[in-house]
C-alpha cells in the first residue's frame, strides 16, 4: 500500500496502526526495565517516597513529612536524580496510550461527521484496506489495556505516575487526572485468579462507542478481512485462516461484553467460525490465553465454547493431530533425503511442496498451542511426545528454509533461465525450418515450403513470448506441436519427432518456471509463520539444548528453526513499514535483539558443557599434569612424560573442540535485522560463561571473618592466585581449539568484572547511582552476575576486599600490594585505586559536613577561633610570653580536634594505599610494557607542555581536546603514572578558620608522637593509636583541597608556633637543642610534609629560621 496515494482516512487509520504496534513495542521494551525498587511493596522507611495514589489526597502531608526529616529529604533528591529519566519515559508511554484512545476517538467522530469525503463508517469497513485497518486500530488499543495490566501491574503504575507527578510538577501536566482514571489500580495480578468482571470493567475506564464495536464484531463476524482462504483453501484449515481475526475478535469482544455474557447466537456464530475446533489462541506475538479459563466467566461464551471442549471431540482432534504428524514426518524425511528436493523437483512439484508446508504449520499449530492449555480438566487428554514434537518442527524448520532458498534462486534467475528456454525454443524450431528447405546437403528430406513456413512462424511465436500473458499461447502452442507430429513427413522421422519433443518440453519449463512467482514465496511465508508460539517455545530450550549435547550437529537444523521464528517480526513491523515511521528502526531493533537472545539462550549449552570440561582440564593441568621448565635434564624427560594424564586431556580437549565444531559449521545469519555470525555467537557465549566463573571464584574466595588471625589475609590471596592462574592457563589453552583469542578476552572480562563491582561499590557514595541500564561495563548480552552481600559494610568482593586491607594495613604491612598484583591482576589494582578515591571523596564529604556543623553553624566555636586569629596576628606575639595560649585554645578546641582526627588518619591511610598501589601500577607497566610506558609518558609531557602554551597565550594556543585529555588521564592513573596526593577530591567554597582548625588539630596531638631515629619518622607512643606519616598524609590531603593561601597560612602559624618556641628558649638562654618536644615533633612533622607535599625548603625558609631547620638535619 502506497499510503501517498490512498485517501486521507485510510492514511490516519494506517498511522494509526502504525502507532499501536510501536507502542506495544515500547511497553514490551519497559516492562522488562522496571526500577526494582518500585516493584515490590516499599520499605518503611521508603513509604512517604514510594506511594500509590493515596499521596493524591494527602500530599501536603507527605511532602511536610519529607521536608522535615533530613534523611528523607536526601533519599528523595537520590531518588529523583537516579529514576526520573525511566519514570519519564514510563509516564510518556501511559500518556501516548491516552493520546491513541483520544485519536481514536476523533477518527470515528470524523468518520461519522462525514470529514472524510471519500468514507463514512460503512463505506469504510467496505473498503479492503479500511475494513482491515478499522479492525487493527481497536484490537491494537485492547491489546495495549491488557498487556499494561499484564506487564506492569497496578500498584508499580501508581508508583511510577506519583513519582513523576511529585518530580515533574502539577503545572506541567496537563492531562494527569484523565491518565490516572484509567491507568489506576485493578487489582489484577498476572496468573492469579481475576477480580470479579475483569477485564471488561478496565476497558470501560476507555470506551468506544457502541456503534463502532457492534459494526465492526459484525464485519470480523462475517468477512475474511485478510482474504487468507487463497493461502487457505482447505475447509479443514479454516480456523488457521481466520487466526488474525480469532485473535481481534476476542480483544474487541472485551469492549462489549455483554454479547460474551448473554447473546448466544451471536457467540455460537463467533465459535462456530473461529473456535470449532480450537480452544487456545495466540493475542499477540506469542501471548497465549486460553478461551476454556478466559471465557468461564462468561454464560453466552462458556455455552459456546462448551461443544468444543467435549472429552468425546478433544481426543478424536488429538488421535486425528497424532496421525498427521507421523504421516508428514513420513513427508518431510523424504523431502529432506540429500540430493532429493533439487530445483528442477521444485520447479515441477512447487505447490505440492507448499501444501505439505501448510500441512505441516498447521498440524504443528495446534499441537504447540494447546499442549499450552492451562486447563486441567482437558490437559490430560492432550498428550503428546515433547521430543516428537522438537523433531517435527525442526524437520519443518528445515524443509521450508531449503524450500525457500530454492525459490528465492528460481525468482531471482526467473528472467535468465525464461530467455533461455525461448531462445533456445525458437532457435529449435527455426532449425527445424531450415531442415525442409531441401537446402542442407545432409539432409535426406524434400523441400516442403508449408511446413518450412509453420516452423518459421512458430518461431517467431516463440520469439515473442512474454512472461506476463504467456500462459495460454505456450499452451496453444503445444498443441499445434502435437497436431504437427501427426503429418506422415514428420511422423516417419524419429530424430524430428524426438526435436519436437525437446522443444515441447523446452516449452512446459516455460510454463513451470512462469508460475514461480513472488506470491509463491508470500504464501510460503504466511503459511510458516510460527510468532504464535514465542512464548511457547521458550519451554523447548531445555529439549533444544539437549539435541545439542547428544549431536553437536544438529545445531544446522536449529538455524532453520532460528529463522523460521523471525516471522514474529511481520505483524509489528508490517504497518510501520507501510506508513514509512521513523518507529521502523527501533521496534525492529527490539524484536530482533529479544530474537538474538533466544538463539543465545539456546546455544548458551555450548560454552556451558565447554566450561564443564573445561574445570577437568583445569584440575589436570594444576594437579596431574608436571609444568615442563624451560631447561631439563634428559634423564628427568621420563619423569614430565605422563602419558596416561596427557591422554586424558587431549581426550577433553577433542570433546570440546567437537562441540564447538557445530556451532562453527551455521552460516552467517540474518535474524531479524541483526546478523548473528556463529563465531560471534560463540565467543560471546564463551564470554558469559567466563564472566559467570571468574565472577563465582572471586566472591567465594574474597571474603574475609572479623576473628580471622595470622595469615588468613595472604592464605586467601594466594589462593586466589592459584585458583586465577589455573583457570586462565587452561583457558588459554583451549582457545586454540576454539578459534577465539583467548588472553585478549580473559583480560578483557577480568577487566571489565572488577571495573562493575568497583562502579556498584562506589556507589554506596555517590547521591546519583549508576544503575545496570547505565553502566558502561555491565552488558545483558554477557551478564556481571550480583551475588548477596556477604557483609553489611561491603556490597561485593572488591569492598571485602579494600575494607579488609584497611583494616589490615600499618606502616609494616605495606608488602601486601605485591601479592595482590599476583592475585587481582592490574585490572584489580586499578579497581581498588578508584575504590579508596571514592572513599577519600566520602571522607572528605564528611570532614565538611561535621566542619559546617561543629563551626560554621555553632557561634561559639566561631567567636573562639576569631579570637585565636587576632592573637596569633598581634606583631607583639612573638616578644612575649604566649606559648600558654596555644595550650589554653588547644583545650578549648579539644572536642573539635578529637572529632577530626579520625577522618584525618583516614584519608591519610587511604592515600597511602592509593600511593603504594600507583607505584606497583607503575612498576608493572614499565617492566611489562615499556613501549606504553613511554608513549605515555611522552604524550603527558606533550599535553602539559599545550596547556602551559595556552595560559601564556590563549588567543594563539588553543586548549587541548578535553576528550583525548580525559581518555590520556584514564590511561595515566592505569598505568599509576600519577601521584594521587597531588588529586582535587572535592570542590568546595572557603573556609576561613580552616588554617587555625587545622594548627591546633596538629599541636594538640604532638604529644601523641615521637620521632624514631631508626625508622626515620613519627610513630605514635604506646598508648596511642596515632601514626605518624598517614597524620601528616591526610592534613596535606585535606589543604589540597582548598585554595593554596589556606596552605600557607596553615604553614606561617607552624612556623609562628616554632618560632615562639625558640624565642622563649633563647629568653631564657636555652640552647636550640632544648626546643620542646612538639616543637621538634612539628619540625619532623613539617619535613615530610615537604616531602609528602613536594614543597621545596625555600618555601618553608619564608616561614621557619634556616639554622632551625639544618638543625633537624643534624
């Protein structure tokens, strides 16, 4: 249908339809991606966030109740930060049904109004093309009222519609109260007994008018609207051809229901024609309902339909199902004997072929549908072989697919080989013609000019065939042919009479080659059309994937299968494609992704029984099998040969290569509009099942008891490392015998593992989540399997993992990063790397929340440190005796210095670790890829050299590619070719106490520290718990953050502090070797800030005497 040139009502009807389909594709599409936290019950602690539409008549309360708690508050902000992008397109998908029932509406009213010139609603339904849409347009919007309640409930739609509602604002939605009406709870619940006249008194929430439902049940009541009985000839197939219209008419039937309860006729008429035999039927692409349950409610329909479900005809109908697919199988193995179905046989025997086609697509109909039947009073007589039935349809599967192609060539040199056999049929016959001229001198026959003349123009008759009308003359002229061999010159002669006959049968190809035509490959695909049993088929993986583990072969025959299910494309994308939507793409996408991911479900079995033969390598290789060295005595060789052990794996190994060997043998193929490749196919499947064991082996092997002692720490990591090293050495070496690259992908997925368990552990820190749909390591075609929380600090292994070493590390338990990169790889370093930076941004967050609480927002902290501030800035200070003030404000800072330390020695452990990790980053990539080490290293040299050009002048140099910038960065902290205490964790705004909070957090907790000559450093005494170099770490860290005036402020009142000191010393004519004990602790302290800091001594000689500071070096 061309809709440019068709009338204007015929247009809106087909966009309309159009529409429809796209929209059922977007509710598939979502349903499947509903917020977890939305699908259940709430919590209590979620109830005021998550409510139905109660909120609607208590709002003022809810959103006090949430203003008011501060936690509610925060959790409702992550709320909408985190769901609002899905709640959006939730709500746009209830909103665009609304709108299709409005335009629906306006398009009867306008056909009844008389809008439409050419139509009004009769005139419509007796158009071929309007009659269909008319019909489509109403089923389409029942379809999507029953499918809603089906796939995303009641109580998950009131969630979703109060979110937005409570997120977006009432001012910007127009039509929210008319939405809720009908998108508001109906207590149905999928697979659960049905509230009382549902769903009858849903579709009343929408209504139709009366006149346009009664016409239209009528129309589907008495017309074969899709004129299916041309691809249905047979009586006995009546019910398969009206299956479209089954389907509508039990949608539509919904909308007036009072025929279903109490007009008898009419349903008798209705069963009668599409039921008689029939009790289970597909809706929709798969969606099965089955009328015996569905109808029960209904007296008119139940009265109906009860003939039908009599046991009496139920078993002839199975008996008679019985026979027919042992009769077809019978068929179908002869068709599908090698060398059997040739072209020429399909030339000749084209629509005995298609006949048996839809023989078979019947029979197998009604066998998968109502093996489906959730009725138990009659399932027990439908009993049928589940193999028997996989067999059939695979047979099936295959003889349409080799039937097809052969069509598809035959159509394709239809016009070649057409030629041909007229060209040579007339070159035959104007031979024959120069035969009776007398003319050849070996032929031994007179000169006859009346037959000479019959053979030139019936050459020229030939000649002038054309495929479109030439049905009839060829016929005509196989019989003058026949006439003429009757003549006693022709019919004396066995070599002119044998010429006649190869142009007669030059001419029957002619024929036979005409009725091939597109409408034969049509109907060869309505009637193979198997989108009813989506559904159903899902229940014959499990047969499907045992096929496989007993003949890798057979894989070829699921191909066949794999595109035979493709036909569930054409009822959405029909439509669309027809109205040339933009729609086409995306719902095409859809359908053939869920496409892809059957076939990867079914074909899953090959890398799962790999992956099982593959652990009786992996035990082979650690604990049978000798590990040959590079160097070996030869009278040691006897000792490495281990036949027995050796035969056992190459045994394995031959097993796994065979299963692989089928999957390999399918071509290239188009499902759908995506093409699966069968090694893509393969590796992707290996991927899954790698991630599933990689994944499995570190959250069973990482977790760690509070009451672990001695060395459980190392014992796990070790074992880990063995369990990797193992499983990646035999994977490796079975990649060769599975065409993949296999260190290339063990790196890839380890990666890619350890970066999603980092991502979903960091984002227990962050407000706005990143959730699966989002993540750019999480996949659904190779799935990070989530395992439950071992612990209720950690999420998964990575954050056992990082709050283990936490609780395991002090300055003389460093050398566990060693070990580490043997057990996790780079690709685990790297994880933890990034997991303490999230948790030093934490840490940070909360240093300035208590700071803002304790400070900013208490006026009596704030008056103490403006006091402290003008004393320390009097010019007189250091000429008098003050040193009693530092004691008297440390006092009354205690509280505020005790409450930061904490965070303090936190952030500075974590960013030793982050440093210790960098360095064995760093180590690693220069000893193992020195080149990228280099390059590297070279290109940041390059960028920081642009970036200082620009800032000298920015009207020449451009700033570097942000981009190309960000992706270097990702590389540099990889490679840990960056310094992390040199990082900006957080921005914030100034804080002007923050020097004097930081001074006497410092002094006040000297006298905690003592300088140890042999470690060079501050340890902390024996009743402290405080340690020198992560104190000195986490101060630096927290400056860093801020502007670098509060640094030199912070270190201009250390050197004030020493300074008074030595004053008071040299008052009292003390020599400098005499300084107090914090005052030499803060020199100490200063010097490895310096160096933690990378701040040169000229800088701290403008704020501390140089001879002070030589004397430290003494």
């Amino acid at each position: 249908m061309d809709i440019e040139e068709v009338n204007l009502a015929i247009v809106t009807s087909l966009k309309l339809s159009s529409r429809g389909n796209a929209i059922i594709a977007e509710l598939f599409r979502l349903s499947d991606n509903i917020p977890e936290i939305y699908k259940n019950e709430p919590e209590k602690i979620h109830e005021f966030i998550l409510m139905d539409f109660q909120y609607l008549t208590q709002s003022g309360f809810v959103e006090n109740q949430i203003s008011e708690n501060p936690t509610l508050s925060e959790m409702d902000e992550q709320f909408q930060e985190n769901y609002f992008q899905i709640i959006e397109r939730f709500y746009w998908l209830f909103e665009s049904i609304y709108i299709y029932f409005k335009d629906l509406l306006k398009f009867f009213q306008d056909l009844k109004n008389g809008i439409f010139i050419q139509f009004n609603l009769e005139t419509f339904l007796m158009d071929a093309d309007g009659k269909q849409l008319m019909c489509e347009i109403i089923y389409l919007f029942g379809v999507m009222l029953l499918f809603m309640d089906q796939k995303i409930p009641g109580p998950i739609r009131e969630r979703l519609l109060v979110a937005y509602f409570r997120y977006q604002g009432q001012n910007h939605i127009e039509t929210f109260d008319k939405i809720c009406e009908i998108w508001r709870n109906t207590g149905y619940i999928h697979k659960e007994k049905k509230p009382p006249n549902y769903p009858e008194i849903f579709f009343e929430r929408a209504p139709l008018p009366k006149e346009v439902i009664s016409i239209v049940i009528n129309k589907l009541q008495s017309d074969d609207i899709y004129s299916q009985f041309k691809t249905y000839p047979h009586t006995e197939h009546q019910t398969t051809a009206y299956a479209n219209q089954a389907s509508m008419i039990y949608i539509i039937l919904f909308f007036s229901p009072e025929i279903l309860q109490s007009n008898s006729s009419v349903m008798r008429a209705i069963v009668d024609k599409f039921f008689n035999d029939n009790y289970v039927i597909s809706i929709y692409i798969g969606e099965i309902v089955d009328l015996s349950i569905e109808w029960d409610s209904y007296k008119a329909a139940k009265r109906a339909l009860k003939n039908v479900l009599k046991p009496t005809k139920i078993r002839k109908i199975v008996s008679s199902k019985k026979q027919e697919l042992v009769d077809l199988k019978k068929d179908l193995e002869k068709y599908l004997t090698e060398g059997f179905m040739t072209e020429n046989y399909v030339v000749d025997h084209v629509q005995e072929l298609i006949d048996c086609s839809r023989r078979c697509n019947v029979a197998l109909r009604w066998v998968l549908l109502h093996s489906s039947t959730q009725n138990k009073k009659v399932s027990n007589l439908i009993t049928f072989d589940r193999i028997q039935v996989l067999n059939f349809l695979l047979d099936i599967a295959q003889f349409e697919f080799l039937l097809k192609e052969h069509l598809k060539r035959l159509l394709k040199s239809k016009d070649e080989q057409w030629e041909n056999y007229k060209r040579e049929a007339s070159q035959s016959l104007k031979e024959l013609s120069e035969y009776f001229s007398g003319e050849r001198s070996l032929a031994r026959v007179e000169k006859d000019e009346n037959i000479q003349n019959w053979f030139v123009n019936l050459s020229k008759d030939v000649q002038e065939l054309e495929t479109k009308n030439a049905g009839r003359k060829i016929q005509s002229l196989i019989e003058g042919i026949e006439t003429i061999k009757g003549y006693h010159q022709i019919d004396g002669s066995l070599q002119i009479k044998q010429f006649l006959d190869f142009v007669k049968s030059l001419l029957h190809q002619m024929i036979k080659i005409i009725n091939i035509k597109d409408e034969t490959l049509a109907t060869l695909s309505i009637v193979s059309d198997v989108s009813y049993g989506w559904e159903i088929l899902e229940k014959y993986i499990d047969l499907m994937q045992e096929c496989i583990t007993r003949d890798p072969d057979s894989v070829i025959k699921l191909r066949s299968t794999f595109l035979k299910l493709s036909s569930i494309l054409d009822l959405p994308l029909s439509r669309i494609n027809q109205s040339k939507s933009t729609d086409f793409v995306s719902v095409s996408q859809y359908y053939s992704s869920e496409l892809v991911g059957y076939v990867q479900k079914v074909l899953e079995i090959v890398p799962k029984t790999v992956f099982s033969k593959l652990k009786e390598i992996i035990n082979l290789q650690i604990n049978n099998i000798k590990e040959i060295p590079p160097q070996i005595q030869r009278d040691q060789l006897k000792d490495f040969v281990q036949l027995e052990a050796r035969n056992h794996l190459s045994s394995k190994t031959n097993e796994v290569s065979r299963f692989t060997k089928g999957i390999l043998a399918m071509k290239k193929t188009l499902v759908g509009v995506i093409q699966v490749d069968p090694k893509e196919l393969l590796e992707l499947g290996i991927r899954r099942e790698l991630v599933k064991q990689i994944a499995e082996i570190l959250h069973s092997t990482i977790f760690f008891l509070k009451s672990g002692k001695g060395n459980v720490f190392e014992q796990k990591l070790q074992d880990l490392s063995i369990k990797l090293d193992g499983f990646r050495r035999s994977f490796e070496y079975i990649s060769d015998y599975l065409n993949i690259y296999g260190l290339q992908i063990w790196l890839e997925e380890f990666s890619r593992i350890v970066n999603y368990n980092v991502e979903q552990e960091c984002n227990s820190f962050l407000k706005k989540k990143v959730y699966d749909e989002q993540s750019m390591f999480q996949s659904k075609s190779v799935p990070i399997p989530k395992f439950k929380k071992v612990d209720s600090a950690s999420i998964n292994f990575m954050g056992r993992l990082a709050r283990e070493l936490i609780r395991k590390t002090d300055p003389s338990q460093t050398t566990y990063i060693h070990l580490m990169s043997d057990s996790i790889g780079v690709a685990g370093l790297y994880g933890l790397d990034k997991l303490y930076a999230f948790m030093i941004v934490r840490k940070m967050q909360i240093f300035l929340t208590e700071y803002k609480t304790a400070i900013t927002k208490n006026t009596k902290f704030q008056t103490i440190y403006e006091e402290i501030e003008t004393r320390l800035n009097e010019k007189t200070f250091e000429d008098e005796n003050k040193s009693k003030i530092y004691a008297e404000y440390c006092q009354k800072t205690a509280t505020i210095s005790d409450s930061f330390l904490y965070i303090v020695m936190q952030i500075g452990q974590l960013q030793i670790l982050r440093r210790q990790i960098s360095n064995e980053l760093n180590f690693i990539c220069k000893l193992d890829s020195n080149i990228l080490f280099s390059a590297l290293e070279s290109m940041n040299e390059a960028f920081i050299s642009d970036i200082q050009a620009h800032y000298q002048k920015p009207e020449i140099k451009p700033y570097v590619n942000d981009s190309l910038l960000s992706e270097l960065t990702m590389y540099l902290d990889t490679c840990g070719m960056n310094d992390p205490l040199m990082k900006i964790y957080v921005t914030t705004e100034p804080i002007q106490e923050l020097p004097l909070v930081i001074l006497f957090l410092v002094i006040s907790n000297l006298n905690q520290l003592s300088y140890n000559p042999r470690l060079c450093t501050l340890v902390g005494t024996k009743k402290s718990k405080l340690d020198g170099v992560p104190f000195v770490v986490g101060i630096f860290t927290l400056l860093k953050q801020f502007h670098s005036s509060h640094l030199e402020r912070f270190l201009d009142y250390l050197g004030q502090y020493i300074r008074v000191d030595a004053y008071q010393k040299y008052q009292k004519e003390v020599k400098i070797d005499d300084l107090s004990q914090n005052s030499l602790n803060l020199l100490v302290f200063l010097e490895q800030f310096s160096v933690f800091g990378d701040i040169p001594q000229k800088v701290l000689q403008n704020f501390i005497p140089g001879y002070i500071i030589d004397y430290l070096k003494v």
